[in-house]
C-alpha cells in the first residue's frame, strides 16, 4: 500500500517533537543514525476502553532509513543497548518497526 500523498510524518520522526536517535550497529561498524518513535514496554498506550500491551521495546522509523538493518545487529537509545530481535517490520506505507529486547533479560510473551 503506497504511503498517502498528504500524509507528511516528518514531524513526528523530528527531535524537537517525538523523535528519539537510535544508532545502530554491526561489530565496530555503524550501521544507521535514526531518528523514530521508541516504545518503552513498561508503558502501556491507551485508546478509549483499548489498552495495548506489548512486552518487548520497538522503535518506528521510516522504513528508508533501516535498508541495512539485520537480526542481532545492536541499537543504542539514550545510552542503552537493545539486540535487533529479527528484520525490520515494513507495514507498508513506509514505515518500520524494529523489535529490540534489553540483553540477559527474558521477555513474558504471555504462554
């Protein structure tokens, strides 16, 4: 599905609104600098009488910016180190989640 020719999401992957950097890396190589959305998993969103839980962290940027992002490779947010869990999730309209996970910490994935 192409991504709407009205719809300009730059404001939200801006640092003076939502947007927080991530660095991405391989070994010693860097990877990608990019500016998205980080979801903390100790949050929990609302949306009228809907909560949505999920137990791990993600982060959602444009899709674009995540070309060379692999499984295993290492994301740094604010001085923290995620492992990339697996590919970057494309939904499509140009966006991408990335499933991180803290090292040495086991998730509950509600089995």
């Amino acid at each position: 599905m192409p991504k709407p020719g009205w719809e300009d999401l730059s404001a939200f992957f801006s640092p003076d609104e939502f947007a927080t950097k991530v660095v991405i890396t391989r070994g010693a190589e860097e990877v990608a600098e990019v500016l998205g959305i980080f979801d903390d998993p100790n949050e929990v969103a609302s949306l009228g009488d809907y909560d949505m839980d999920h137990p791990t962290p993600r982060f959602t940027c444009p899709a674009a910016a995540v070309v060379d992002v692999r499984y295993n490779d290492i994301a740094t947010i604010d001085g923290t180190a995620y492992d990339v869990m697996q590919e970057p999730e494309l939904d499509g309209t140009g966006l991408a989640t990335l499933i991180l996970a803290e090292p040495n910490v086991t998730y509950d994935a509600g089995v």
